[in-house]
C-alpha cells in the first residue's frame, strides 16, 4: 500500500457566506488540512487528522473580538500575551464537539468539552488554536479574519 495524503485546503471554505468553526482532531487519517492563521503575518499551517465541524456563534465571536478587536489581527503568539490568556479559555470553554453524530442541538449531555493546551502556546496564533478534548489533541480553526 502506498502511504499517499490529501491536502485540503480550509481556505477554500473562506469563500462561503458564512463564519465556521471547525476542531482538527491530530491522527494519521491521510487527511491533511492547510489553512492561513497568525492574523496580519498569514502563516500558512497543516494538520493531519480528523475535521470535526463545531458549532458556537458566542464562542465564535469570543473568539473574533479577542484576536481582531483586542489584538488587531497582530501576529503574536499567545505566549507573548499572557494576559489575553483568560478571555482565550472563556471563548474556548463555549466551544463544545458534539459526541453523538446528532446533526443539530439539543446534544443534553452528549457534548465534550474542548480545553486550550497551555503546554502548546508557542504555536497559538489567530485562527489556530492548541487545544484537548477527550478525543486527543487538535487544533481549533476558524474562519479567516483578515
């Protein structure tokens, strides 16, 4: 067997008409996903894994008001600005993978939380986002806002 990837690339969904949030579960599923982040400095990431689409309007513009409205899209870190730390796990903790395959709410209780992994800082940008869950390690993406 050929050990053969595809390469999606996120951006692509840029040109819907709407905002998304989408949590990248980390795996060796042979699906890599590419997507501009880091605000202003348009980094260009990958992650391999398992695209698990969330849905969260209030975390979604938690999310928009701390990295465009509070730090202006700048290319930083999150390391570099421990006191944006706070407003970045309240907008993460209204963000929820539902675990059922239930295409829509209510979820109840079938819903997993997802945590920003502070061991990972270094690598939290605008629209890529370090976090846990109860599934592994992923990275939180979003809608590109610059």
């Amino acid at each position: 067997m050929v050990n053969r990837r595809v390469y999606v690339d996120l951006g692509q969904v840029e040109d819907l008409d709407h905002d998304w949030l989408h949590v990248v579960l980390e795996g060796p599923s042979g699906v890599v996903y590419q997507l501009q982040h880091g605000g202003h400095s348009c980094c260009q990431g990958a992650i391999e894994g398992y695209l698990v689409p969330v849905e969260s309007p209030e975390g979604y513009a938690a999310l928009i008001d701390l990295f465009v409205h509070r730090l202006r899209s700048a290319p930083v870190a999150m390391a570099s600005i421990p006191e944006h730390l706070p407003a970045l796990r309240a907008a993460v903790a209204l963000i929820r993978i539902p675990a059922t395959g239930e295409p829509s709410p209510p979820y109840g209780d079938d819903l997993t939380r997802i945590v920003v992994d502070e061991s990972r800082l270094e690598e939290m940008t605008e629209a890529h986002v370090p976090v846990t869950t109860e599934f592994g390690p992923g990275i939180l993406v979003w809608s590109n806002s610059d």
